[in-house]
C-alpha cells in the first residue's frame, strides 16, 4: 500500500488566516510550514484508490495529485475540517453522473447526513462498523476519546497474508487502554498532534500534543510514527529531537507499506 499525505495541519490549517505569528508568516512565504487539512490518499495495486478523510482542502488537494475521480471514501469523523469537502466531491459525482462509496462508522454517516443532507444524493453511505477490505488488507475502525470535542474513530490496517499492520488516529486524547489497545504492533502509526506542547487545561483539549504522542507511541512500541494534525504552533524549522523513527508528516509525503 502506498500512503500519500494530502494534509497534515489541524482545523484551521496553517497560516491561520486571523494569525501573524512567526510560523504563520513562514508558510505565506517560502511555505515550510504551510499545512492544508489532515487527510490521506491509500493506493493498492489492483484496488480503486481509497480517500481517508475529506475536508475543505479536498479540491486543491486533487489539483496537487493531479486526481480527476474519486470513487471510494474512508471518514473518521462528522467535524467539518475531515468532512468539509464531502459539498465538492458530491457535487463533482453530479457532474460526472456517477456515484461513489463513503465509509464510515454508521453514527458517523448519520452525522454527516444531518450536517450535509444533501451529499447523500450522489455519495452512498456504506456502514463498516464490523471493518471492511481494501484489497489486501483489512480495515477495523474503533472509537477514541476527542477530549472536548466528543469523539471520533481511528482505523487499524491489517495485511491478510502477512498480519503487517498499520494504523491512522487522527483526532484522539487520554486514551483508554482499551483504545489504546489497537496500536500495538504497528509498523506504522500515523497520530494527530496538534501543538509542541499544549498549555491549556486538559478538559479544553482535544487532541494529543507532540510531546505526549511520543509517550504514546514509545508505550505502544510503534516501529514508525508520524506526526499529522499540526497546528501552527508546530515549527518545521525547530528541532524538537524526536526518536529517529519518529518525525512530522509532510504535504505531498509518500510512504510504502
């Protein structure tokens, strides 16, 4: 499986449109630190491609791959910086008059249906609350805690022939130890952190920030962690000594599973 980072910046992307900080200003320049909306793009030789998260970024994001056709689509969640440009993706299916399969938990799809009503005409709910497969592998999705902001779901890929297994948790804080269960034995974990170190109180949170995502990762013994869900208080330009098998996602960054 091949994973492509279309985005890896938090809700309100970076530069924040309000905001002059020193990171901000970076990314209006030579843009190291410019960070569209977290979302994925799987690809799997013989599969459709599968879009994992689609928010308000999702046309410049297709216009970066070059990606004309979006079948298939993976959500974690009903919050408008994952599901923002489910709009333009239906509304394309209506121009193409062709239909495609999104994929969630069945609250999540309930959700986005009271948010987005009209989608549904053109972007058909497939409930996968029992996992599904792409290709070769299998996908089982599982419920983390969102801090304040209620909850969402990670997903855990699992190769049928080699039990290799990666997974994406995206929004998630104090986990569990069951939610925390699934991301053991991962060759790779892909772990929303917002800030360097986030200083306001735990019960205003939502998201883990960096330094307790390595904490997580080193407990789970993750071979490989990325860091995606950046605010602008992440600077590309500063050392903040992870692991080595720890580091910050990247726009346009590509991994092989």
């Amino acid at each position: 499986m091949e994973i492509t980072f279309l985005g890896q910046g938090d809700a309100l992307g970076t530069p924040r449109v309000y905001c002059e900080c020193a990171v901000c200003s970076e990314a209006r320049t030579t843009g190291g630190n410019r960070r569209l909306r977290s979302s994925l793009w799987l690809e799997f030789e013989g599969a459709m491609p599968l879009l994992l998260d689609c928010g308000p970024d999702w046309r410049e994001q297709m216009e970066r791959i070059g990606v004309r056709a979006v079948d298939r689509g993976l959500m974690t969640h009903a919050h408008f910086d994952h599901i923002g440009g489910l709009v333009d993706w239906a509304d394309a299916c209506r121009w193409r008059q062709c239909y495609a399969d999104l994929y969630a938990p069945l609250e999540v799809l309930e959700e986005i249906g009271q948010r987005l009503p009209w989608v549904g005409s053109r972007l058909k709910w497939r409930a996968n609350d029992g996992g599904m497969n792409y290709g070769e592998w299998g996908i089982v999705p599982w419920k983390v805690n969102h801090g304040k902001n209620g909850y969402s779901y990670a997903y855990r890929f699992v190769h049928s022939a080699t039990g290799r297994a990666w997974a994406y948790c995206s929004d998630s804080i104090n986990l569990s130890e069951a939610e925390k269960a699934p991301l053991y034995g991962l060759e790779l974990l892909v772990l929303g952190t917002s800030f360097a170190e986030e200083p306001y109180p735990m019960e205003t949170r939502s998201v883990y920030d960096l330094k307790e995502g390595v904490q997580l990762a080193e407990e789970v013994g993750a071979s490989n962690v990325l860091f995606t869900h950046l605010s602008h208080d992440i600077d590309v330009r500063r050392d903040y000594a992870l692991p080595p098998h720890m580091r910050l996602a990247e726009t346009g960054m590509k991994i092989t599973i």
